[in-house]
C-alpha cells in the first residue's frame, strides 16, 4: 500500500528561518555526504538566509519601536486605558477644559465653538413650552 507524504515548508517567517537554519546546519554537518552537495546551490541560499534572517530581525525592531510610538502618542493625548478627561498634561486634558470654558463664554451661542475647529452639533429639544 503506497502512502503520500506531504513535507510542509512554514509560510511563516520565523519557522521559515528556523528549518532553513536547521537544513544549512545539517548540510554543514554532513559536509561531502550531504546529498545536497552540489545539488543546491547551498553558499547561496546560505548568503539569502543570513540577508532574510538580518531583514526579519530589522522588521522586528522596528514593529517594536513602532508600538512604542503609538504607546508615547497616545498617552500624550491621554487615549490610554487608564486615562481620562480628568488626566492632567495630556491633550485630551487640556481640550476638555477649552471647551468647558468656551461653552462658558458663549453659552447660548454655542456654534461659536465651530470657529476654534469643533464640531458642534445642534438638535433641537420639545418641552411644554415649546422648543428650546
């Protein structure tokens, strides 16, 4: 009875570069004995890992310093879990306290807040007296 194989190759990057390390070390190992002597190109695909392998490990200092970023940009603007509009030195901080003070200055007439950029939306409420 014939059986098929199936032989996986990852799509992942770090498992790619993990059975890739593993066939150069083991072809290493083998030396003349490896059936992949002078069958593959293996200096070449060695030279490609170490490039992939250096650009894996360029893309994950960079996902990293990425997320920090975001993380610094965030608690500036105070958009953390942990923060709120009562969050002092953060942007958000600081917006909440201009808009208190200006629907202060312009109570009544509060569109005025459009002209300092924002967005005011107006609806209409129905009491006894009509509308206010």
């Amino acid at each position: 009875m014939k059986r098929n194989r199936r032989v996986i190759i990852p799509r992942k990057a770090p498992k790619m570069l993990e059975l890739c390390k593993m066939i150069i070390s083991k072809h290493k190992e083998m030396g003349e004995r490896s059936p992949l002597d002078g069958a593959v190109n293996m200096q070449e695909m060695e030279q490609i890992f170490t490039n992939a392998l250096s650009a894996y490990n360029d893309s994950e200092k960079l996902s990293r310093d990425i997320e920090a970023a975001y993380e610094k940009r965030n608690r500036l603007l105070g958009l953390l879990r942990d923060q709120n509009s009562t969050t002092p030195s953060t942007l958000l901080y600081y917006m909440v306290s201009v808009r208190d003070v200006l629907l202060g200055a312009y109570k009544g007439n509060e569109r005025q807040l459009g002209n300092f950029g924002f967005e005011v939306n107006s609806s209409l409420t129905i009491n006894e007296d009509g509308i206010e």
